[in-house]
C-alpha cells in the first residue's frame, strides 16, 4: 500500500521559513517524480514545485521561484519543500503527489498558515 505523509506545516509569521517533509512508502521512490501542490480556500490545487526522479530537474510556480526550494533524498523516501520569504498568499494546505507515467498518488496534507 502507498502511503504519503506530509509532515512541517504550521503557522509562521510574515517573513518566515518553513520546512515540509513528505515520506513515501511501499513505492520504488526512486522511479518517481514527486512534486508539492497546494490549495487555498475557495482555489483549485496548484502546482508549486516539482523534482525528477533522480533530482536532476527542479521547476517551480512563478509565485514561489527564489522563495521555495524542492529537493529529494532517494536513500530516506522523502521529498523536502524549503519556504523562505513566506507571504501570508501562500496559506494553503501543501499536498505532495508522487506521479510516474498515468501513475500517481496523493499525500494528505499539511496546513501553512502565513499570519502576524
């Protein structure tokens, strides 16, 4: 069974940084592209970042570029989402997708809440 935990949400003031997590389980890590999309109240999911299977290859949101950085470490399962410079637009729960070929699956998320 495929299991993506998400883990590092919160609340951060204005300005501040933030680290997510998200451990896969009972998928071969390495072959998989994995990314970080998020959804705000009353929007669709959105892509933020994205990372190819060996790391390669990062490209990222508009909003999010020189803010946010993705990385992975194939040997722990786990894709990593850096946030600096966090604006109160960024609130949203972060969800990380694991996607190979028409193959994907979702994490449950975590909340960010960006607010003095």
């Amino acid at each position: 069974q495929v299991q993506l935990v998400e883990s590092g949400g919160g609340l951060v003031q204005p300005g501040g940084s933030l680290g997510l997590s998200c451990a896969a389980s009972g998928l071969t890590f390495s072959t998989y592209s994995m990314s970080w999309y998020r959804q705000a109240p009353g929007k669709e999911r959105e892509l933020v970042a994205a990372i190819t299977s060996v790391g390669g290859s990062t490209n990222y949101a508009d909003s999010v570029k020189g803010r946010f950085t993705i990385s992975r470490d194939n040997a722990k399962n786990t894709v990593y989402l850096q946030m600096n410079s966090l604006k109160p637009e960024d609130t949203a729960v972060y969800h990380c997708n694991a996607r190979r070929g028409r193959t994907g699956y979702w994490g449950q998320g975590t909340q960010v809440t960006v607010s003095s």
